[in-house]
C-alpha cells in the first residue's frame, strides 16, 4: 500500500471513531447522570450519618441540673436507649443500640451514674456508658433475697454514712429514721442491687424500691401468666388492670385470684403469695426446695394444718397466713410460689447439712429430725 494510502486509511479510521463516540455521546452523558445520582446518594447517606452519631446531643430535657444520667442495675442496652432517646437527648435508639453491639459485646450496661456535656455526640456517650466512665461515684446498696426491713435500714444506713461528702446528704439516714418509714412496707421492697446520686432523699430511694417491686412483679404476672395457670376468681381470662394499677403503680393486694397446680385449685390474694414467698426465703435456699417447701405449705393450708413456719412463731399457734410478709422476697421464691411441687408431704426440715429432707406423716417427720438434726 502507498504510503499516503496507508496514511488517508488512519486518517479515515480516526473519522469514523470520533462519529461514534459522537454517537454515544447521550449515552455517555447519561452514564454520568447515573455516577452524579449515586455520588448525592453516599453523600446524603453519610451526611445523615454524621447528623444521627456525630451532631451534639440535646440536654435539655436532662432531669438533673448536672446533665447527670443514671442507668440501673440490670437494664438493657435497647431500654437505655430507648431513654435517651425519649428524653431527645440522642436522635435514634436504634443507632444508639447499633453502635454499642459493634464495639461492645455486653447488652446489659454497666449501672451508675453518668454526666453528658453538650459537646457530647452520640457516639461519645455511648463510649461514656461502654467504659463505664462514671461521673460520681453512686451510693450502691445491695439488698439480698429474704431481709427483712430490719436489715434493710441497716444496709441504707451504712451505705448512706460512707459517702465521703456530708454535705450531699439531703436526708436523716439514720437506721432508726430508716427504718420508722419502711416498717410497714415489709414484703413489698424489691431484693436488688441500687445505685443513687449522693443527694438523693429518703422517700426516693424507698419509691425507687416499691417501683421496682411493682415492675418486676407485673411482668412475672402479664408475660408468664400462661404457664403460671391463675385466673381471675370465676376462671376468666386474667385482668391484669384491675390487680396493677400502671399510675400509681400499687397494687391490688386483697382482690383474690385463682390458682391452678399440682396442688389443686386455690383462691388466695397477691398479698396471700406475697406471703408466702416470703416464707420460703426462710426455709429454702435453692428453687428446687422453694417449690418443694410452697408444695407442703399448700398442701398444709388445704388440710387446715398449722404452717409452721420456723421464722414466723405465731404459725405453730394460729392457722393460716401470717399478718403481713415476713421478709422481702425475690422473683424466684415468688414464682415458686405459684409452681409448686407436690408429693403429699406433710412435714420437712432442714437438715444440719443444709439439705432439706420431706415426709408424708409423721412418724417419718420424726426420724428425720433424728437421723438429720440431732445425728442418732
């Protein structure tokens, strides 16, 4: 080929390129239109990142004049931020929740007391609640299963006089003051581990632990009602409003309701299992035996046999249920209560090695008090 033969075929090559990009020209355009809409698209996505995790949050409805923000013992890390997100401090609990699954592995968070600033984001307080970086240390008081009030204003007394500043005090936290205020809420304080700002009153502290009673207390009987068999006193379907009262929060303690186990059907009042929870607390130390021990206490009632609770000398005189709790009792002596284990015994004791031994009459009754508590 001549050499301006080859040169015109380039020449003529080129030409016809430029046409065709010329032609796909609208189709390059919109592939553009296409990479413009994905690139605003990660932009609005990440600009509403940024206003979800890293906007400051909003103090204003913050309770405490400090920013001070107290997560309790035992909350879940979706009820938390549920709370926050309640109060607006955060925008989203579900980012809130998010965020703390990726970078720590627990879903209940630390309890305490905890102080936001207005540079805070989201992610900074969550990283607050994540290293439990407390803002003051809180006054913790634990009370366990089956105190009676007696020790419990001696537990809040103590705990109240370590705080190393008096002057937060708001409060005569004297055992004896304590105790003046809780005498008649026996049975009806929540066993629980608590945390309270220093400056807490008396009456807050109290109201946190009946609230508490009353909360845990409603759900055992609203999201367990179907395995735990009670009923209204005719065997309807069990109004729970008309035994919890959600705006005052107390309950209905003399309204009777009917229970169905292994014992048979009874008609007893919450104050009735309340009771004898705290019954239990006293002769039991493991749920197997509270629900063997609430079996022979049924049983007893059935037949109109003294109770015979060892705490509760008046129980060997006069039949029937004590006057008012004997101690506070906790979730599971109160579920062992309405789950029930029965054999027909009669009788048990406690053993000098801590295991609790069952009879059916009482010529049993009486070799095991030999054999196990006297060692013939």
């Amino acid at each position: 080929m001549p050499k301006d033969d080859f040169r015109n075929f380039f020449i003529l090559k080129k030409i016809e390129e430029d046409k065709s990009k010329d032609k796909n020209i609208f189709q390059f355009f919109c592939d553009n239109k296409y990479h413009i809409l994905s690139l605003i698209i990660i932009i609005l996505f990440l600009l509403f990142i940024y206003n979800i995790f890293f906007t400051k949050v909003n103090l204003e409805n913050m309770p405490s004049e400090n920013n001070y923000f107290q997560i309790n013992n035992g909350e879940s890390v979706a009820y938390i931020g549920q709370r926050l997100e309640e109060q607006e401090i955060i925008k989203s609990s579900l980012a809130f929740k998010v965020y703390v699954k990726l970078f720590s592995k627990n879903q209940i968070a630390q309890a305490g007391i905890y102080q936001f600033e207005k540079k805070d984001t989201l992610v900074s307080v969550a990283n607050k609640i994540i290293g439990s970086h407390y803002a003051i240390p809180p006054v913790r008081i634990t009370i366990p299963e089956g105190y009676n009030t007696k020790k419990i204003s001696a537990i809040i007394s103590e705990a109240f006089s370590a705080v190393s500043d008096k002057t937060q005090l708001r409060d005569d936290f004297s055992e004896e003051n304590i105790f003046s205020k809780i005498e008649d809420k026996e049975g009806y304080l929540f066993p629980e581990t608590y945390l309270f700002l220093p400056n807490v009153t008396l009456d807050q502290v109290i109201t946190q632990m009946e609230d508490n009673f009353y909360v845990r207390l409603k759900k055992l009987f609203t999201e367990e009602k179907e395995d735990l068999h009670f009923y209204a006193l005719d065997l309807s379907e069990f109004p729970i409003e008309e035994y919890f009262l959600d705006e005052t929060k107390t309950i209905n303690l003399t309204k009777r309701l009917t229970l169905i186990n292994e014992v048979g059907t009874t008609t007893v009042s919450i104050d009735d299992i309340i009771k004898m929870a705290s019954y239990l607390e006293g002769e039991a130390n493991n749920e197997r035996d509270m629900r063997m021990v609430a079996g022979v206490l049924w049983t007893r009632l059935k037949i109109n046999f003294p109770l015979q609770i060892d705490a509760a000398t008046s129980t060997y005189k006069e039949k029937g249920f004590t006057k008012t709790p004997i101690n506070n009792p906790g979730i599971v002596a109160i579920r062992s209560v309405l789950t029930p284990i029965n054999f027909d015994y009669i009788y048990y004791i406690t053993g000098n090695d801590g295991i609790n031994y069952y009879a059916k009459d009482y010529k049993t009754h009486l070799e095991n008090i030999n054999k196990y508590l006297r060692n013939q």
